[in-house]
C-alpha cells in the first residue's frame, strides 16, 4: 500500500484507506460531491468524490475500509486526492495494523516511566489514589496505554495519551526541582491524572471520536468524578488535599475560554497548566512541520495565530 506520508503531488494512486469521515456537499453550481476524510497509520488525507453517482463509485460509509483510485493534488498547501474509482474491501484484504496511528515510543517503556513517578509519591493518601487506577486497575491500564489524548490537534494516535502524560509529569519534574516550594507529590499526582478523564470522553480506534459522555460532560469534569471514586477507596483521605487536588485537574487549561472551570488559584495548579499548554503546543507544531520540507511558509495558522516555517536545520 502507499502509506499517506509518502504520497507527492501529481502521483496517480490505488490503495485501500479506512474512511474516516464522509460529508456530502455541493458545488457553486449545486452539483453534488463528497468529501471523504481518509486515513492510515501515518496520518490522515482529505478526499474529494466530484461525481459520487458514477458507476466507478460504490456505496460506502464511514468506518469502512475503502480501495480509492485517484490523483494527488495540492490545495491550500496541503495534498487532497481527486477520488475517480472506490470500492469496499472485504477483511483480509488489507491488515488492520496498517491503520492505527500509533506513538512513535514504546508503550510499555513509558508506561513504566510513568509508574517510576508514582513511586516517587511520597504521600501515602495521594499514592494510593493514583494507584487505584494506575496499577490496579487492568481495565483502566489497557484503555490508557492505547488512548489517544485528543480526537485530531495533538497526540491524536494510540498511546498518544500516555506519551503526553508522561511528557507533561516529565515538565513538572523540573519545575519541582527549579522552584521547591511546590508540592511535588500533588504536581506528580495531579500531572499523571490530569487528563485521565479521556479514556470516556473519546472512543477507542479506529472511531477516536467523542462519546456522548465527552460532548455532555468533558474530560476535565469526568476526571474529578474519576478522582472522587480513586479518593472514597482511602480511608481517612484528608478533605483539603482531595479539594487541592481535584481543583489542579479542574484549572489545568488556564483559562476559563479554554473549558478550565476555574483558573488557577493554586502554584501546583498553574505548574500543571503551564506543562500542559506547553507539551500540547510543541506536538501541534511537530505535527504541523513533520513532513514539510525546506523553509518555506506555511500560511496562518489560527491556533498559534501567526505564520508558520521549519527551521533551516529541523530533525524529526
């Protein structure tokens, strides 16, 4: 198969794709086409179907894996494909490995860096509590090491929720370290769970969507029920503490704008907001620059709001 990351513009390709998305649309001219939101492992391509009654057009639907016969284009910047033939594959016809989005990091190895942290918990109230899920709970584990952290801006893969975890406790590391007056037990405990509330508010892949839960509810507050249930298994667990630390999980966006119910009222609160902003800006711009080439300009970009370029020397 031709992996999206390797296409070019001008190739014309046959390969089988999973049908992320499908919307229909029309012309100026009231002509009706499809838009077709295409993916593989390597990342995601937007489709167009101008004549979608033709005969070379079977009938699909999202979620189904498609074999798509068309041109790559540019438009706006970015590579679409003109669809001129698609049909349906059958299982066994393509490998489903193939169209997962995963971390480009071992799992288990962060996972265990991840556990590291919460044995460096000095607290036995706020360990146990973050233990109730992170080391008891099979279910809960299972879910979060193949989670992704957000449905498309960052860490929108399998394991993408755990890598950004562990990048976020990572950051509170070295701001317990540069400034110890924190509490790094909460930093560490508050960190590790912040975003725990995403394995119900997104689907598992392939979907990777929100659940009606996440669009009634959010991560953030279902994260605090989940804290809640953690807190009621420890006996005696100290009422201003669970207080601290559930208002570091409710104030990690910052900003009210930005689904924060509180803003940070907390140092600890604010460390973790500024680890969480920061690790989730620096993988939107990875993403952004990944398979670009040279030092061109890339256009506005309304989330960072300014123009945007790789560096003249830029690894990934």
């Amino acid at each position: 198969m031709r992996f999206i990351k390797d296409l070019r513009e001008g190739e014309t390709i046959g390969s089988i794709y999973l049908c992320r998305g499908k919307r229909t649309a029309e012309t100026r001219n009231g002509k009706p086409y499809d838009n077709v939101l295409l993916q593989d492992k390597t990342g995601t391509l937007d489709g167009k179907i101008w004549d979608p009654n033709s005969q070379g057009i079977a009938d699909y639907g999202e979620k189904d894996f498609v074999e798509v016969i068309g041109d790559v284009i540019k438009y706006n910047g970015n590579l679409q494909l003109n669809i001129k033939r698609l049909r349906v594959v059958g299982e066994g016809e393509y490998n489903p490995a193939d169209y997962l989005p995963v971390s480009e990091k071992n799992v288990d190895k962060m996972y265990e860096g991840l556990l590291a942290y919460i044995g460096r918990i000095a607290n036995p109230y706020l360990r146990q509590a973050v233990e109730y899920y992170f080391v008891k709970n099979e279910d809960f584990i299972r879910k979060f090491k193949g989670h992704s952290a957000a449905k498309t801006v960052h860490h929108g893969f399998s394991g993408g929720l755990l890598e950004h975890t562990l990048s976020v406790t990572r950051a509170c590391e070295y701001m317990a370290g540069a400034y110890p007056y924190l509490n790094a037990d909460l930093l560490y405990a508050s960190a590790i769970c912040h975003d725990i509330g995403k394995v119900r508010e997104l689907s598992s892949f392939p979907e990777n969507d929100y659940t009606d839960e996440g669009q009634l509810i959010g991560h953030i507050v279902i994260g605090v029920e989940m804290l809640d249930e953690a807190i009621a298994t420890v006996p005696d667990f100290p009422q201003i503490l669970a207080n601290e630390w559930k208002h570091c999980i409710v104030a990690h966006h910052g900003e009210l704008e930005f689904g924060s119910p509180k803003k940070p009222a907390l140092a600890e609160a604010l460390a973790l907001n500024l680890a969480d902003n920061m690790d989730a800006k620096l993988q939107t711009m990875k993403e952004i620059l990944k398979d670009k080439t040279g030092t061109e300009w890339l256009g506005f970009n309304r989330l960072f709001e300014s123009n945007l370029r790789k560096t003249s020397v830029q690894e990934f």
